[in-house]
C-alpha cells in the first residue's frame, strides 16, 4: 500500500465514523426515545472498529524476502 493509498483510505474511513456519529446525533435529536435502540445497535462497536481500522492505514515497506508485486 502506497502512502496515496494509505491517505484515501484513512480520509474514507474517518469520513465514514463522522457520518455515523452524524446521522445518530441528528436522529436522537429529532427521536430522543431512539437512544437506547442505537445503543442496542451497538454504536460503540461500530465507532470503535472505524477508529481501529484508521489507525491501520500505515504504509508498509517491504522487506528484504518479499518479492515486489
């Protein structure tokens, strides 16, 4: 993975995790009895997933074993 690569996808994934948190923070605005089914959806998890897969975005280089693909 390149590290143009790495960017989109890090950009995507945190756009992503916005979105979400987005759209959950407007629908409990508009739907304040919707909480806790968003909590039984597991909005923890999913946010938690989206900022461990970001953090995974790293370029890698390759080692001395590994032929070029």
């Amino acid at each position: 993975m390149t590290q143009r690569h790495a960017l989109f996808g890090f950009i995507a994934t945190l756009t992503t995790l916005v979105l979400v948190l987005a759209i959950t923070f407007i629908a409990a605005y508009f739907v304040p009895g919707l909480i806790g089914k968003v909590e039984a959806f597991g909005l923890g998890t999913v946010t938690g997933g989206l900022t461990t897969l970001a953090a995974s975005f790293r370029p890698r280089q390759p080692t001395g074993g590994e032929p070029n693909a």
